[in-house]
C-alpha cells in the first residue's frame, strides 16, 4: 500500500504567510486615529512642519505598516522594526517639533507620547519576540 504525499507548498521557503495579528490590526486603528485627529484637533499656532504634518505622515506610516504587515506582503520583522521607530518618532515630536506646550496643545502633547509610548513598545516588544 503507497504512502499518501504531503500537500506541496507553492510558496518559496522563507515567505510563508502567517494569519494576521491584532498587532496588525491595532496598527491600522491608531494609524487612521492619527489621521482623523489632524484634521479635528487644535496644534496651536502652526509654523514650518508642524504638529499636524508630523502625526499625519506617523498615522499614514502606521496605517501602511499595519496593512502591509496584515496582508503578509512584509515581513513581520521589518513591521515590528518600523512601528518603533515611528512610536520613537511620536514620543520626540513634542520635543523636536516644539508643540509649545501650553493649553491648546496640551491634548496633541499626551496624545503623542501616549501613542508613541504604546506604538513603540508592540515594536520592539515584537521586534525582541522574533530574535
């Protein structure tokens, strides 16, 4: 009696795609948070590249990093890698950007560093799991 074969894989080795995460997910939210709260937030008196642009390009980053990664088209190492970097970016904007830091930014302020605190920490905390 023959043995049945095992089903052949079509994909490369090394390329295998695995199910989404809620990472994954979570990272499309606060990427399109991000963006929605650019248009409907106050910064405060804008000058040069401000506030807005800066947690605009970070939700656009998040939101491509997230489906890219959600989808398999990136590998998850480099996902985890990026989404700390753009958390580093979120927790210096306030400093680097100089929000100003008084009453109308204040929500902007805790908003960034929350965020990136957060952001950061599913990157490297999934960029530490994958070594």
């Amino acid at each position: 009696m023959a043995t049945p074969k095992a089903p052949v894989s079509r994909r490369p080795p090394g390329r295998r795609r695995r199910a989404a995460p809620a990472v994954d997910g979570a990272t499309v939210v606060v990427g399109c948070w991000l963006l929605v709260f650019t248009t409907v937030a106050d910064y405060g008196v804008r000058r040069g590249l401000d506030a807005a642009v800066g947690d605009a390009v970070a939700g656009a980053a998040l939101l491509a990093l997230g489906a890219a990664g959600g989808a398999g088209w990136v590998a998850r190492s480099t996902c985890d890698a990026g989404r700390a970097l753009v958390g580093l970016w979120l927790l210096l904007a306030p400093l680097l950007l100089d929000f100003g830091f008084g009453t109308e930014s204040t929500l902007a302020t805790c908003l960034d560093v929350a965020l990136g605190t957060i952001v950061a920490a599913s990157g490297v905390g999934g960029r530490l799991r994958s070594w």
